[in-house]
C-alpha cells in the first residue's frame, strides 16, 4: 500500500455493525511497527480453556509459515488463544518464517501460560520478506494486560492491509432452549480467489460445540460463502478462516451429536449467515472495486459445473472491465461461458441481466432493448443470470469489477 490510503470503497456499510461480547472471548491491540506506523497492527484473542476450534486453510503450494502452523494445530481441536499481525504475511520465508512463528507462539505461551498447541496465529501482508520476530514478542505482555471481552471492531481494524473499511457481523442462534451468540470479523480486499474459504477470518461463539462437528459445519459453510467470492483470481499463500467455539454456555448437547442434527439447524443457518455476510463485505471492498456483482448460474450439467462457469464469468478481466464501464457487452457473458470447460449448448443458452431477458436459444431476444439495461448497468448492484440448458446444476458467486484504482492499489503496494 502507498503512503495514502485508498479512499473507503463506494460500497461499504454505512457503519460497522454493533458485536455483542462473546462469553469465553478476550481480545487486545497493539501498534508493533511491524509495517505500518500510527495504528495497531497486531491482535491477541484468549480464550476459555477447552474451546474448541475448526479451520478451512489455503489450498497454495506456496502456503505461509502460519498456515502451516494452524494446519498441525486444528487436529488437536483445542485453542486457548490466536494471535495475528498485520502488514507482513511470513510467507515464502523459509524455516526463518518458521523459526518467527515459534517465537510468537512462544511469547504467547509465556504471557498466558499455556501450551504452544493450543496457540493458533496468522500473518497478513506483504509475501517474500522476512517478519521481524522480535517485534510481536515486545508487545505481548501490554497485550495480555489489555484483555478484555468485546473489542471486535478494533480487531478487525488491527488485521486490516489494503481494507478500506473494517469487516464484522454477529448472529444470534438457537440451541435446544439455549441461545447463543456467534461474532466474526474479516479482512480481504485483493488476491481474492479463496480455495479454501478467505483471506483472515475468525468467527467467535459461545456455544458447546465438538470440534469435530464444528469442522462439518465450517467447510460446508465456506463452500457457499467465501469459497464462491472472486475479486482478482488470486488465491493469497494465507487464507486462513477458523471458528472458535468456547463452550461458554453449554446447550446440553450430547457428545455424539453430528453435524446434520435437527437441533443444530439454528447454528448452521446462523453460522452461514455470519459467514456469507463477511464474504459480501469482503468483496465490497475489493481493490478499487465500485460494483457488487451477483452471477448466478442454472441449468448446468451438475451444482460443480454450475461454480466452474459462474467463476469463469466473474474472473473474466473482460467482464469485470465492461461492468467498471456499464457497458451492456453481454457478448463477453457468451465467451466466458464457453472457456469454462464445462458442457453448454449454444442453442439453449439463456442470460438475463438486471432482469432483463438479453438471449434466449442462443440468440439475441427479437424485442431487444439495450435502454433499460444501460440503467441497470450505472447501479453498484449488477444482476447477471445464466441458464446453461443441460440440467439442473446451480450456483451463485460474487464478485465486483475491475477499475484502474485495482492497479493503481497493487502498483504501489510495496512502497
């Protein structure tokens, strides 16, 4: 990022929404240095001894130093605290990457007084340069002072890089005759193509969860959330979504409870909420970004296909680029359908946009009138619906367009 932050994106919330606490959960922030100069930079999270914990990871070969950490970790199950910094990712750092992660950890343990695997942290910048590992220990013990229950919106200003404005949502479930309470907060704005779930994200609860179940319910969560988002097609080397369930208000669940349980469907449901709600936000506030894309794909072979295509439309530079220029070029629709890959009839395919029939049976609708599809086209929110004519496969994803204010962010990034 430059030395002037890009202006908050046209998008986003009016205001950061209000988190409740989450029973079990402590949080603090620090200013380390570590790149940025005036703001917090990294975040501890404590939590109740026995809480459970569930994580989706990048799938990159290149994986950071972190990620590698909480991937040995979530077999355990078990977190007692998180630690995050901002502005350096410790990715592609070699075993000084892994010796930096250590000595966090280490510093984490000796303030809490708890063990390294129960210690999950993740990392957030710039890729290739190494993490000044005495800069996070120095903070730690300010931080373990500081703690204290709530705090989310200043966590999620801590994680922020290139965000233009803080990520959060909360929802409120129903466990049997108990409620619970889920929080999550989020950052992500560029290298947005998550194959595992998003950038940095970590959702709170206070319900009595086995990490087992939660495990079910994450990854089918980030499926429909943060694995259908795009901004740029780039999956980060830290992508890093984990849940942390404190066991704070016990719902009196049995042990053996699976994840598809009738008396789980009111934390599933919210747990999607929570999660679709970030992912949105994330693309809101994607680089330069000054549209919300929904593209929403059916009559595909299978729900598989369905993604393939709809992703391929959203990662088209073309596409994004004539959206940024509310430009009604469906004819690029039509190309990204065909290099998806994936089976098509071209004297079947459908597209709406905004509501507005565009083609039908391979064709240019006779009646077509480009008029009310320019308006659409000046909205922030574009619509796009393709019917593919093979089966009954569907899938939605987002994404936003692409402006000159994505190259100008990512130009400068370093400097």
């Amino acid at each position: 990022m430059g030395s002037t932050s890009p202006a908050t994106s046209p998008l986003a919330p009016k205001s950061f929404p209000t988190l409740p606490s989450v029973a079990g959960v402590r949080t603090a922030t620090a200013a380390a240095a570590i790149k940025y100069v005036g703001r917090d930079d990294v975040l501890l999270c404590a939590f109740n001894p026995g809480t459970a914990v569930a994580g989706v990871l990048t799938q990159s070969l290149t994986a950071s130093a972190p990620v590698h950490w909480c991937r040995r970790l979530l077999n355990v199950g078990q977190a007692e605290a998180l630690v995050v910094n901002a502005g350096n990712a410790n990715a592609f750092t070699g075993q000084v990457g892994d010796k930096s992660v250590e000595r966090s950890i280490e510093a984490v343990c000796d303030a809490l007084g708890t063990r390294p695997s129960r210690v999950f942290t993740a990392s957030t910048g710039v890729i290739g340069e190494p993490l000044d590992d005495s800069k996070i220990p120095a903070v730690m013990e300010g931080l373990a002072a500081d703690l204290a229950e709530g705090g989310f919106e200043a966590a999620a200003k801590t994680i922020m890089t290139t965000d233009t404005f803080p990520k959060g949502a909360t929802a409120k479930a129903r466990i049997g005759d108990t409620d619970v309470t889920l929080v999550g907060i989020a950052k992500g704005s560029g290298m947005i193509a998550p194959d595992m779930a998003t950038m940095l994200s970590f959702i709170f609860t206070d319900a009595k969860i086995p990490a087992s179940v939660l495990q079910t319910m994450l990854s089918a969560g980030a499926d429909k959330s943060f694995n259908c988002i795009t901004v740029d097609s780039d999956t980060s080397t830290s992508d890093t979504l984990l849940l942390f369930a404190t066991g704070a208000t016990d719902s009196g669940l049995p042990d053996d409870i699976a994840a598809d349980d009738p008396m789980l469907s009111g934390f599933r449901a919210a747990l999607e909420d929570v999660l679709l709600d970030l992912a949105h936000q994330v693309v809101k506030d994607g680089e330069g970004a000054s549209k919300f894309i929904t593209i929403e794909v059916s009559g595909a072979e299978t729900d598989g296909a369905a993604k393939k295509i709809g992703l391929a439309i959203a990662n088209s530079p073309l596409v994004k680029t004539a959206i940024a220029g509310e430009d009604a070029n469906w004819g690029r629709i039509v190309m990204a359908v065909g290099k998806a890959g994936e089976r098509a009839d071209r004297d079947k395919l459908a597209i709406n946009i905004g509501g507005i029939a565009v083609a039908r049976f391979g064709l240019r609708v006779d009646d077509y009138d480009e008029t009310p599809l320019a308006a659409h086209m000046k909205g922030t929110d574009i619509h796009v619906h393709v019917d593919v004519g093979i089966g009954d496969g569907r899938a939605t994803v987002w994404t936003c367009d692409l402006t000159h204010g994505y190259i100008s962010i990512n130009a400068d990034y370093r400097s």
